[in-house]
C-alpha cells in the first residue's frame, strides 16, 4: 500500500492533529525531515533529511511542490537542523551527535550569491566546532550532553541547544553561541536550560521572530515560547509552555509570525510528515 493511499485512508477516517493544523503533506523525499527554514524573499520552505539521506537542500512551496533541489558538496553525517541570516545565506546543522563520540561537528554555510546563481551543487563553507568542556570521546553516560539538534541566526552570531543523552537529564540544554564565518571554533556555552526529566521533551529545533524579542524551543510535546530577554540572555527571559494534542516526532520549527508556528515533523507509517501552523494562544 503506498503512502498516498495511507494517506487518504487516514483522511477518510479523520486523523485528528489536534490544535496543530496540518496545512503542507512533506512529499516522500523528505519523509525523514529534520530542519525547516522560511525564504521570505523567495517564498520557499528550505528543508533537509537527516542522516542517511542525500546531501540535498530542498526548496518548497507552500503546496508542498519541490522546486529546487541543490546538492551539497558535503557528507550528511548527520544533518539536524536549518537556519537562515538576514542576508539569505542558508547553514546546515551537521551537529548530531548521539553517541557523544564526533569530533566532526560543523555547520554547513550555502552562501546567497550560489543560491542566487541557480547551481544544481554548492560546496559550502565550513564551521568546524567542538565543545570546549568534552574531554572525552564518548564521555561517561552521566555527562553526555553533546548531542545538538537546534540552532538559529541572531544579530551576527549563530546559537545552539545541546541535546542531553544524560539518562537523568534528558531535558537539559545548553546553549552555546558560534561565529557566522569559516573555521574551526570552540563553541562558547552561555548558560542552561531543562524542560523536563524524559526523552519527550528533548529539544529538536529552536527559532527566534524576526524582531529578536521571542524564542521558540521545539520538543515533540510541546513548545517553549520566552520573551523579556535582555539581548542574548534567552533563558533569563520569561517563559509559557505551550503543549500539543498530537502525539508525532516534531523535528522543525520556524516563525511565521508573532502568533504562529511552523512545524514540521517525520513520516511514521501513517502519520506525520506535515508541516502544521500552530497558534499562540
């Protein structure tokens, strides 16, 4: 039985999504997404696979039509996540990092200019990274907290959420902040966050709005929306919780605006793999 008959099966029958309302079917090439970015100028939806796949960004409209596909001159080790800067350069987080064993981390940076020139293959810049308080390759389970699958463009600096695999904390996230430039870097860690004590709330994706005065953590429960931070002291700001009526594997999420979210989420038998909007309210 293929998906899309699956697919109407589950229509027919009334899938509910709860207060996520569904409003893009992801096509089957992205049926492992894991990050998800708005072209305002270009009006595409950028979105990635996670490892395993092609190194392939793809470009979307809001029909769920794939109408760019760039291959990028780089392995998916284990891409996890999309973010764009106010210029339009595109970074992949090639950040995953579940066995807490890499020392191969970066971030992929697709520049403007090779967007712009409509090549089929882009070689991306490089920003190599490692955590300066790693001092072992895997370390002992109690402080595996390395794993990264959420990070965005701020002001001129990119920021990332650790992903703990720590068995008694697995809500906690550390943010870490990167430079927007090629090289290799010690991430520099700013300050710590915990959502929960289960695997549920592990942060899969973050955002910030395009005025900078509210951040989105994403988990496949719910959301965290903080706002009254003073410039980049996100955690320090006050915090809602936002939770979700439909149980998926949310890996994305991006600002549509002020009140709303896109998220998007993996294709699991017959469910997921949508891009929903969700309301603030």
């Amino acid at each position: 039985m293929t998906r899309y008959v699956l697919l109407l099966f589950v229509l027919i029958t009334g899938c509910d999504t709860g207060n996520l309302k569904v409003i893009m079917d992801i096509p089957m090439e992205l049926n492992e997404v894991s990050g998800l970015a708005y072209d305002e100028e270009r009006q595409l939806f950028w979105m990635i696979n996670d490892s395993g796949n092609k190194p392939i960004l793809y470009g979307l409209d809001e029909h769920g039509s794939i109408l760019k596909t760039i291959k990028i001159k780089a392995k998916n080790r284990d891409w996890e996540d999309l973010t764009m800067d106010t210029i339009g350069n595109v970074y992949i987080g090639n950040f995953g990092n579940n066995d807490n064993d890499s020392k191969g981390l970066s971030i992929l940076k697709v520049s403007k200019d090779s967007i712009d020139a409509n090549l089929e293959s882009i070689k991306p810049e490089k920003i190599s990274f490692s955590y300066p308080e790693q001092k072992k390759f895997p370390p002992k389970k109690s402080k595996r907290h390395f794993d990264c699958e959420s990070f965005f463009f701020y002001r001129d600096s990119l920021y990332l959420f650790t992903k703990s695999r720590a068995p008694k904390e697995r809500g906690k996230t550390n943010l870490y902040r990167l430079p927007t430039t090629a090289g290799e870097y010690k991430a520099e860690y700013l300050s710590t966050f915990n959502t929960c004590e289960d695997s549920g709330c592990w942060v899969t994706s973050a955002d910030i709005n395009n005025n900078g005065n509210k951040m989105v953590l994403l988990t496949e429960n719910n959301s965290y929306i903080f706002t009254d931070f003073k410039n980049t002291k996100f955690f320090e700001g006050t915090y809602k919780k936002f939770d979700f009526d439909y149980s998926s594997q949310k890996e994305s999420v991006v600002f549509k605006n002020d009140s709303t979210l896109y998220i998007a989420d993996e294709y699991l038998g017959v469910e997921g793999g949508n891009l929903y909007e969700f309301q603030l309210k």
